[in-house]
C-alpha cells in the first residue's frame, strides 16, 4: 500500500511536470501603469503630471457639455470651433503637451451628440489652409465630419476659438509649484469671451 502511495505521488509530481512544461509561456510584465496613477519619475518632477492633465481634460469636457445649453451664443446657430491659442506661461511644459491634451479634450467632445448637435469641430486655420493647397486645391474636409466636396465657409459671427492658458507659480526655489489651466471660447468677428472652463489648479511641493 505504502509502495502504490509513493508511486502515485511520483506519477502526479511527473505529470505535473509535464503540464508546466506543455503550458502557454507567460508574457512578459509591461511597464503600464494605470492614467491616474502619479509615477515616481513624476513625483520628483517640477513639470505638470499627465494625471493632472488628464484630470484638466475631464474636467473641461465635462464642463462643457454640460454649459452648452446655458451658453445663448452656443444655442443660437450651430456653431464652428476653431483651435486657437496656447498661452503657456509655465516657463517649463512643453507647449506640445498641452496641445496633445487639448486635442484628446476635441475627441471626447465628439463622442456626444448633444454637443454635435450644437458645434463643428475645425482645425486651426494656419494647417487646414495648408491641406487644403496640399491636396485638394478645390477645397477639403476640414471639418471633422466625414468627406465633402467643398468646404463650409466659416462665418465669424458664428466661430469660437477654443484658447487655452496655463500659468506656474513657483516658490522656494521650485521647491513649491502651483499650476492653474483653463481654456475658453472667444468670438473670431468681437473677440469676445463666451464661456471659460473653471481653472483647474494643482500644488504640491517636491521631495
């Protein structure tokens, strides 16, 4: 009995084995990490985190979908947004990157219809003008809806660009940074301001 014990537990450690051997090789761990999630590279940085950024970016979609129906100069025509301007006067971030973020900020707001329904999305003016001689001296797509003949002219009194600003306070030798980011709509014909996000700001003191 004893001698049918021991060989049966052989027969299971040898099969198991062979089943280690025969299993599905795991993959190699990646180095992603969840978007919310503030690395330790970012933690001894002075530079604005991509969590903050991608809470900016939530926030002002947010923000705006839900202040469309408030807006009057919103709800009169549909109405044409243009890329505007940066104003970066962090001094340190890339203006690169908030551009990537302000771009993700257009590709949320177009996965709502209600907003759709009150905006066309443009691309700045200086690039759309230069696809348009590039490739269809006719006219192109500059709208973000899909293939068109030709191109709807863009009236003044109904365009908006969407302008950002984003401002760095720093003390104690940048060992304290307070960041504020907004963006607003402003009329291309008055140059008025229609509607701005609430700043988002951030502080925090480096290790």
């Amino acid at each position: 009995m004893r001698q049918s014990l021991i060989l049966g537990g052989v027969g299971v450690l040898v099969a198991g084995l062979f089943a280690g051997c025969n299993a599905p090789p795991r993959g190699e761990q990646s180095n992603r990490v969840e978007i919310t999630q503030t690395t330790r590279g970012e933690l001894g940085s002075r530079l604005v985190t991509t969590t903050e950024l991608s809470e900016f970016r939530d926030q002002v979609v947010q923000q705006l979908t839900a202040d469309l129906k408030e807006v009057p100069e919103l709800n009169v025509n549909r109405v044409s947004v243009v890329f505007g301007d940066l104003e970066n006067k962090t001094g340190i971030v890339p203006t690169q990157d908030f551009e990537a973020f302000r771009s993700s900020i257009r590709a949320q707001l177009m996965q709502s219809r209600t907003v759709l329904q009150n905006i066309r999305f443009v691309r700045d003016r200086q690039s759309a003008e230069a696809l348009m001689r590039r490739e269809s001296p006719s006219g192109s797509d500059i709208l973000q809806e899909g293939s068109r003949s030709t191109v709807a002219a863009l009236n003044p009194e109904f365009t908006y660009f969407l302008n950002g600003e984003m401002y760095r306070v720093s003390r104690g030798g940048d060992s304290t940074q307070l960041y504020s980011m907004s963006f607003n709509l402003q009329n291309m014909a008055t140059g008025e301001l229609v509607w701005s996000s609430a700043p988002y700001e951030s502080k925090r003191v480096l290790r």
